[in-house]
C-alpha cells in the first residue's frame, strides 16, 4: 500500500511538471495571436492618419484608436488566457481524480488545492480586466466628446456637389471618429453612418457607400436623405431597378423631394421608360427652382428618345435661357438645339445654333462634326469637307464616326472623303 502512495505522488508531480508548461504555452500563444488579430483587421484605418484641422480634445484621433486597440487586446487575451487555463486546470482535475480515484489516494484534498490555486488566479486576472475596461470607458468618453465637436462643424451637402478639400478632410476625420466610437461599443447616430456613407460615395467605395446607408435607415426609417444617396449609390454600381425604388421610397417619404424626383427621372430614363422619366423631371421643376436647369435639360433627351423634336426644340430654348441666366456655359445646350433643328430638317437654323456654340467654345469638336452633317445634308460638299477634317484634328474618332453617320452617306465613296476619313 505505502508502494502504491509512493508511486502516486511521483506520478502526480511528474503529471505536474508535464501540464505546467504548457498552461504557460497555451497562454502565450493566445496572446500572440489575438494581438496579431486585431492589428491587422482589415476594417480598421488605424495606421498614419491625415492630421486633421477640426480637432480639438487633447487626446488625438491616433492615440484614441491606438490606446483602445491596445486595451481591446489586453481585455480579449485576458479572456482568452480565463478559458484557456480554466479548461487546463478542469482537464487536470479530472485526470488527477481518475488517477487517484483507482490508486485510492486523498482525492479531496488535492482538489481543495486546485480550486483554492484555480480562484486565486481568476481573482488577478478579473482584476486586471476591470481596470482594462475602465480604461476603455476614459477613452471612449473621450473619444464622444470629439465626435460632438466633428458633427457641429460638419455639413455634408447634396451628393450631386463635389465636396471641397476642406470637406473631405473633415469627412475623414468624422469617419475615422465613427470607427473608433464602434470599435469602443458606442452608439452612433443616423446622420454620422449618413456622413460616413458620402465620404464612401466620392471615394469610389460603392458598396461600403451602400453599408453605411442601409445602417442609418435601420436606425431612422423616415432618413428620406439616406434613401435618396442609397438610390444614387445604385446608380453607380448599373443596379438600376433597386436605384428606382429607393428614389420612389424617398419620395414617399418626403413628396416635396426636388431632388429625389430628378434622380427618379434619370434613373427612369435609363431604363428607356421615357414618359414616366418626363413627368418626373416635369414634377421636379415644379418643386425647386435649383434643379430647373437640370431637369429640363434631362428632358429635352427624354424627348428626343420619343421622336418629340418640337418639343425638344423648345426644351432646348428653356435650358439656354435658364443658363445664360444663372451665367452657367450653355454651348452644350446650343449645340443639342442644332442637332434638333437638324432632325427638323431646319439647316440653316441649325448652322446658326452651332455656330453659336463654337463662338462659346472655338474647339468644340462636336459642334464641328455636326455641321458637317448639316452641310452633307444641303449637298454642301465643300463646308461639309471643311467642318469635317476641322472635327478629326481635334479629334480623330471623328474618321470612324463619318463613316458610320447617315448624314454623310451620300459621300462615303468620294474620293476626297475617302481621303479624308482614311
């Protein structure tokens, strides 16, 4: 019997010396790996950010991510080592009661020891994590004081304006403050995952754009804004069918929604639903001023899609006007309003109205190209020649589109048009 307790107790500190090491591996491998996680987390923009001239707290945007990523880490290891070592230290114990469950030896003392030794390290451990977390609380009090600073001096206009260099400055900083205020377990509001998802916009990142949109109308559902930008954000990505039913869900929401209803009609006309996108340009003239000019010159095209050419012609007049009233450049609106003239078979007016873009812009290739075509349409060989080889210096997809045009098809096999357009 004494032989038999000899060799438990060797046994036990051999067993001991075994599992030791590797509690102490298994925790350092822990360790490494979780803090490999969260510095390379693809998500997080934590790396050398701009410096941005809006802050103000003392704590900067890089100490604050960086410090709560640090603490973050800390806290996750903490748990990671409390799973870790509390399923080494089970696992002992049952290995340690079998074994001295059939060698008959004082089995309940031993596991008095490891439940005494087992809560004397949880007790350091949910210590350290305490003192972990109000850390984190700090920063991320820190880190809300910021953000209300960022959302008084952050405006965010229509997606149809470019934003400035100041604002996209600011945009940065607001999205890097969103991140860490989520990295943190703050709340955020509709409005700051609505900045976030402009700044996504002019980056190019449409389908993060598209995110950070659907997230802000999660938490507001009436956001007529955030409908709106999501129906754009469509657009850009060619997703036509969804981009229309957020504009009409905008709508909806707000009917007085200038901008949505001409969103709606560009949208319509893409999808060559050209009554439906006049009415909706025709509904936003009626509602802002702001987005006449534009709507109007949308339609003139709706127009021209359904053979509406008197219409459009007079389409054309409004938008010239409206330019020239507001001193925006009009040369594109005279040229479409030749072109008009030209389906009208009305040449010399159409010369004219050509003639009245070039006088706006010298080099306008295709003001030059579609005089031409008129010329070639009166039989007039030699202004037709001249516009043309005009139109091909300053551009020469003009040779392949000569060839392809109807106007000219009367001088496709001229020598000298084969001269030119070689």
């Amino acid at each position: 019997m004494v032989n038999i307790m000899s060799k438990g107790r060797r046994f036990l500190i051999l067993l001991l010396l075994i599992v030791s090491p590797l509690v102490c591996t298994s925790w350092a491998q822990e360790n490494d790996t979780v803090i490999t996680n969260l510095s390379s987390s693809p998500d997080t923009v934590i790396t050398n950010p701009p410096s941005s001239p809006i802050a103000k707290s003392e704590v900067s945007q890089v100490d604050i991510l960086g410090e709560s990523q640090r603490n973050l880490g800390r806290s996750i290891n903490i748990l990671n080592i409390v799973a870790t070592s509390m399923g080494v230290l089970v696992g002992l114990l049952a290995i340690i009661i079998g074994v001295f469950g059939v060698l008959g030896w004082q089995k309940l003392e031993l596991e008095s020891r490891i439940r005494e030794e087992a809560n004397k390290q949880w007790g350091e451990i949910r210590e350290k994590a305490e003192k972990d977390l109000e850390d984190i609380k700090g920063i991320r009090e820190k880190a809300e004081n910021e953000m209300k600073n960022l959302r008084q001096e952050t405006e965010v206009p229509s997606l149809s304006e470019m934003p400035s260099a100041e604002l996209k400055g600011k945009l940065d900083e607001f999205s890097r403050m969103s991140e860490t205020l989520e990295i943190l377990g703050a709340s955020l509001k509709p409005e700051d995952y609505f900045n976030r998802g402009y700044n996504l916009y002019y980056k190019g990142k449409y389908e993060l754009a598209l995110e950070a949109y659907n997230k802000a109308i999660e938490l507001r559902q009436d956001y007529a804004w955030a409908w709106n930008n999501k129906g754009l954000t469509f657009s850009k990505l060619d997703l036509y069918k969804e981009a229309l039913e957020a504009f009409e869900k905008a709508i909806e929401l707000n009917p007085g929604y200038a901008n949505a209803w001409h969103r709606k009609g560009l949208t319509l006309y893409k999808l060559k639903q050209h009554e439906k996108a006049l009415e909706a340009f025709d509904k936003a003239i009626e509602l802002e001023s702001d987005f006449v000019a534009n709507a109007w010159y949308r339609k003139s095209f709706a127009l021209r899609r359904l053979g509406r050419h008197e219409e459009e012609l007079k389409s054309w007049d409004t938008v010239i006007r409206l330019k020239q009233d507001s001193g925006q450049d009009s040369a594109n609106a005279w040229l479409n309003k030749g072109f008009a003239l030209h389906k009208l078979r009305q040449y010399k007016e159409a010369i004219k109205s050509l003639d009245k873009a070039l006088e706006l812009d010298p080099d306008y290739a295709d003001a030059l190209f579609n005089k031409g075509c008129v010329y070639a349409r009166m039989g007039d060989r030699e202004n037709a020649f001249k516009n043309l080889l005009e139109a091909i210096e300053l551009d020469a997809k003009y040779k392949e589109e000569a060839k392809k045009d109807e106007a000219f098809k009367n001088l496709w096999d001229d020598e000298d048009f084969k001269g030119i357009t070689r």
